[in-house]
C-alpha cells in the first residue's frame, strides 16, 4: 500500500473518532475481533454454520450490519484452491501436461535465470517448488504484462523442483496459463471451469458476481491505520479492504488516473489481473458446500485419477528463504496443488488443537486482518471452514501450533462442532 493509501487510512481512521465498545462484538482468545464464522459438514449431509460480530461497522464501533455464515469474504489464499481446479480440469480435458514445460502452456519461455536449462513444470508451480518467489511483487495493474513480472527478482536462487518457496506469483502464473489456454478472462474461466460445475457461489475482485454478492460482503478491519504494522486496541476499527465493493468501481487494479477499460483486456496477457492468489470473495458456508462438491466429485468434476491426486499428500522440498514459507505449517502439498496437514496432532506444528489431530487437504488464508482456513478430510468425509475478519490487537502466537491464539480458538469452534449427516 502507497503512501497515499496509508494517509487516507489514518486520516479515516481519526475521523471515525474514539471506539465504543459494543457488546455485539465476540472475542477470541481474550481480543476483541470484528467478527468470525465457521460451518462444517459431511459429504452428502446439511451445512452446519455458526457467525458472530459484524459484516459492517459504523463509525462508532457498533454492528452496522452483522455477519452471517452467508456473507462473502475476501478470503484470501484460499483462492488457490479455485486456481489449482482451473488447471485440473483443463489437464483432464487433455490440454494441459502437468509434469510437462510450463512454457508450452504459458505461450512464453519460463526460465530461472540462475537455471537457464531448467524446464519449470505446472505441477512445481501448484506446489510452490518452482524456485518463483515473491521478492519483485506480484500485483498486477490493468496493463501489466506478466513478462515485466518475472524479471530477476521474481526468482529465487534454487532450482527448479529443489526447495519449498511459497510464493503467491506461482498462482499469477498459473491463471496466466488458464487463459492462454481457455481464451477467457481468469475471472470468466473460473466461473466456467469451477464455481458453476461445482455449483458454487463466489466471484474474483468482485468481477462476474452473481446479483447481490457484493452488497451483502463483509469489510474487514483491524484497529490499524497502517496495516498491522502498529495497534490501537483501545482506538477506532479502521476498514482495511472492501468498504467499497468493488473499490473505485472497477473490480481491477488501474494505474493512477487511467480509466477502468476492462473491455480492452486481452486475456493472456496476465492473470494476476484478478487476484487469483487471494482475491476470491465466497462465504464461510459457500466454502464447506464447495468442499462437500470434492469430496463427492460431484458429476465426475475430476478424473478419479485426479481426484484421487488432489488429496494425495507428499511432503515438501526442503524450505527455502520466502517471507511467507513457514516450513513447520507447511509441510505437505497434495499432487494436485492442496495444503495438507499432516493429522499427527504433533505440538508446535501445523496442529491448531494439539495433540487433537487435524487431517486433510484445503488451504490457509491470512491478509488484511482475516485469516481463514478450508480443511477437506476424504478420509473422514469432512470439511470445516473459517473466517476471522479483523482483530482489536496483533494476534498473539498459538499456545500449541504455528497458528496465531485466534486461530486456534476458531478452530477449536471448527473442528468441535457437530457435523449432521443425513
């Protein structure tokens, strides 16, 4: 975020003036949150969801508007979830080699310019073992190429397929791929490919929403003006994202004083356009249904072969030296492109209820004050979700895992609740 961004921040944040504390908030682990939702279910049964705080908040602090386990959310890195179906249908309809040279796919060379030799696949890119890394950026504005992306620093100095580097370029690349090879806009194709086979309702950046979604969406918040980097607890909740839907009108990022021209875009040109790292907006209950729509493979959406892979954990290349690679909560990668989590009930790991196991494949989330989590056990023919949309403090560490004290207290809700199967 600018400058600029961050000014208007503060400047909002002073005019909202002093808190007030509102007993329509709940709290987590002893801080005041802007509110939280989980649902959980089998795979046939009904959806089981719960929510608490606010949608929206007014200016003073109270609940203008609560949240409901239907309001959609920015929900962060769980997007990839989407991303990795995109390119699994399009490899079950033959156009797509996983195991193959992702340049073919992309129509441009992908090369590690430290490993100029190293063909890197589709499937490294799905599991972060790419060598692609974070380090240069990978927002995309409306006119950026994805070859201005992926200049030197875009790179890590491994090879391909020799470590662990989480990295959210890995998913621009990938929507890349998904339009080059459907023609589409990534938003569209996603739609196309995931959300309506699978009967799911969610968009990307607010784009091909359904009528209505944007306006019932949650904004989340932190008591931050400058984004997490310092706390107010005792001071006013500042929006972080989504007090307007979509910001500005346009559902994409535009250069400073160019017009929203969506219509021009070229689809190929880049993906990252739409967020596909972690712009996916999709309620707390729309994420157990899509989960409950995997476990079932609901109308042959996924070769079994496939299907079988995409809840198919391998354990990680060694961790590489990415902000975001946690190599204690990352630890398992599914063939088809899932977070798995190792079901050990291993203290200090990726186990929020220690030495209660938690065991499955989906995805973590975590930016602008929310952080989510979708796991999909095939084995116990479960899936629980959850969301945290904004904190009054910086969430202290887990008492027992890598996950913060919120997220520990929400999925205790999570993976405690009772699951109805019909």
């Amino acid at each position: 975020m600018g400058g600029a961004g961050r000014t208007l921040l503060l400047a909002l944040a002073i005019a909202a003036g002093p808190a007030r504390a509102d007993p329509g908030l709940p709290r987590l682990a002893g801080i005041e949150v802007a509110g939280h939702a989980f649902a959980v279910a089998s795979s046939e049964g009904p959806v089981t969801a719960r929510a608490e705080g606010a949608a929206e908040l007014a200016p003073d602090g109270s609940i203008r508007r609560p949240l409901t386990p239907e309001t959609p959310v920015r929900i962060a890195s769980i997007s990839k979830v989407v991303v990795a179906l995109a390119i699994l249908r399009l490899a079950d309809a033959g156009r797509l080699d996983l195991d193959a040279d992702a340049s073919r796919a992309l129509g441009r060379p992908l090369r590690n310019p430290a490993h100029p030799h190293t063909p890197v696949t589709i499937r490294q890119l799905l599991r972060h073992e790419s060598s692609l890394s974070d380090s240069g950026g990978y927002a995309a504005t409306l006119g950026t190429r994805l070859e201005e992306m992926l200049g030197e620093r875009a790179w890590s100095p491994a090879a391909p397929g020799t470590a662990f580097d989480y990295a959210n370029l890995n998913s621009v690349v990938l929507a890349t791929i998904v339009e080059m090879q459907t023609g589409l806009r990534f938003d569209q194709a996603a739609r196309a490919l995931v959300l309506d086979p699978l009967g799911v309702t969610a968009c990307f950046n607010w784009s091909e929403c359904p009528q209505g979604l944007a306006e019932r969406g949650a904004t989340l918040y932190r008591k931050s003006a400058d984004f997490g980097e310092t706390w107010q607890p005792e001071g006013p909740w500042v929006a972080q994202v989504d007090s307007e839907r979509p910001a500005g009108g346009c559902p994409v990022r535009t250069p400073e004083g160019q017009p929203c021209a969506l219509e021009a875009y070229l689809p190929g040109t880049n993906g990252g356009l739409f967020a596909p790292q972690g712009g996916l907006r999709i309620s707390v209950a729309e994420l157990a249904r899509l989960g409950q729509a995997l476990l079932a493979n609901r109308n042959g959406f996924l070769k079994p072969e496939t299907h079988a892979a995409l809840f198919r954990p391998r354990a990680v290349a060694p961790g590489g030296a990415s902000e975001e690679t946690d190599p204690q909560l990352m630890r398992f990668w599914s063939e088809g492109g899932l977070h798995c989590f190792s079901g050990t009930g291993e203290a200090g790991a990726d186990q929020p209820l220690a030495p209660a196991p938690m065991a499955g494949c989906g995805h973590l989330g975590e930016a602008y004050g929310l952080f989510s989590a979708l796991v999909i056990d095939p084995v116990a023919g479960t899936v629980r979700a959850w969301a945290l949309t904004g904190s009054a403090g910086r969430p202290p560490p887990g008492r027992v895992s890598r996950f913060n004290a919120l997220e520990e207290a929400l999925a205790g809700m999570a993976l405690q609740a009772r699951i109805i199967s019909d």
